[in-house]
C-alpha cells in the first residue's frame, strides 16, 4: 500500500503566536479533530476541536501551548502504524513530519482506512474464521501451518483482541476445504469464536472496529 499517494497538502498550519480566531474558523469550516501548532516553523504539538469549545476569539494559541497534543507520522511510516495512531488518539487528521520537524502534509482517517479496505484481505473471495488461544500457545505459524496443511491458502490474518491472556486472531482463507481447517483448529484446541460469508463479517467488522466506525461517521 503506498500511502503516501494520500498526502494531502492543502490544509493550513497555524503558528503558536496566531489568534485563536484562526482556529476557531478552520473547526468551523471542516469536520476535523485536530490541527497542527508551529513554532519557528517547526512542529509543536496538536490543537484539538474539543479544546477549541472553550477559546475566545481574540485569546493567543500560545496561552494554550501545555494543551497541545503530540503525534504525527512520517512519510515512512508504514500504514498499520498510521492507523494505531488515529485510534489511540481519537483523531481523523493525522500531520506528516520531515526530518526537520516541520509538517509536509496531513493524513486523512477516511483515506487511509479506504486503501485499507481495499486491500485483498477485505477484497479477495475467501472465508472468515475468527479462532482464539492462550497468548502463551500462540504462533502464527502454527496458524498458518492448520490452514495449509489442510489445502486451503491463508490470504491474511491479524490480532483483533487481546485480553487475559486470550488472543483472538481473525482470518481469511480460501472456501475449500473450509470445514476441515475448523475441525483441525478445534484438534489442536483452538476456540472457534466466528465462521462467516465475507458480506456477513464486514458487516460485523465495521461495527465492531473503532476506527471503522470512525470513518463511517466522518
């Protein structure tokens, strides 16, 4: 996935010494979390909608500098971690940094999650099996190792949840010899926790996932 193609560059940067009229505007105007903070042209933090609520017109940003947040990305950041970002910071604008700190480009939720969804795993025709086990006896391998040796093909897998010592790995394989996997994963005691069509699972997978859900309202 090139990401990078989604960079967008006409969005503004305001700087730490600008009223807060700026950013009341650009909130106004647009349906985004966050906006980025310079200071002598270089990245200072985040100004987020929510801490806009309380701002006055002809109030300084910089009497709010120790409000500002700070995460961004770089153009080599590679796409799972741009998503780990949004979601662990509730955003849908997410800056690019270069090496001097200063901002080239944001990142938009909406597109980053449309090329995610575009992927094979989501686009390729396949069934989804959702399996879980101890995090002591987990190993991708052994995953991959139950689906093949059953003549299926792993088109993608990932950690969906973690929790006492539970992991939940989520799956798409090819439809033949479906039944033969579940059967093998439940020898090697694997718990089957979901079996579905595509249709079915995306359905459930945009209502489940955060930053699905967050680009679905956006």
């Amino acid at each position: 996935m090139h990401i990078q193609e989604h960079i967008i560059t006409n969005l503004p940067v305001f700087d730490i010494k600008d009223t807060s009229e700026k950013i009341l505007e650009f909130f106004h105007d647009t349906t985004y979390s966050h906006i980025a903070i310079l200071e002598e042209g270089r990245f200072l933090g985040l100004f987020s909608e929510i801490d806009a609520d309380g701002l006055m017109p002809d109030s300084k940003i910089e009497d709010f500098r120790y409000e500002l947040q700070s995460f961004f990305a770089r153009r080599e950041t590679n796409w799972l971690d741009v998503l780990e970002v949004f979601a662990r910071n509730e955003a849908n604008l997410l800056p690019i940094l270069n090496e001097k700190e200063e901002v080239v480009g944001y990142y938009c939720l909406t597109d980053i999650v449309a090329e995610f969804i575009d992927t094979p795993f989501f686009t390729d025709p396949g069934s989804i099996l959702v399996v879980a086990t101890g995090i002591k006896d987990y190993s991708f391998s052994e995953i991959a190792q139950i689906v093949e040796s059953n003549n299926a093909k792993l088109i993608g897998g990932f950690i969906t949840d973690t929790q006492n010592d539970i992991v939940q790995v989520t799956l798409k394989i090819t439809a033949n010899n479906y039944n033969k996997v579940v059967q093998t994963f439940r020898r090697y005691n694997y718990h089957i926790l979901f079996g579905n069509s595509d249709d079915e699972f995306l359905e459930d997978l945009k209502k489940r996932s955060d930053y699905l859900d967050k680009y679905l309202n956006v």
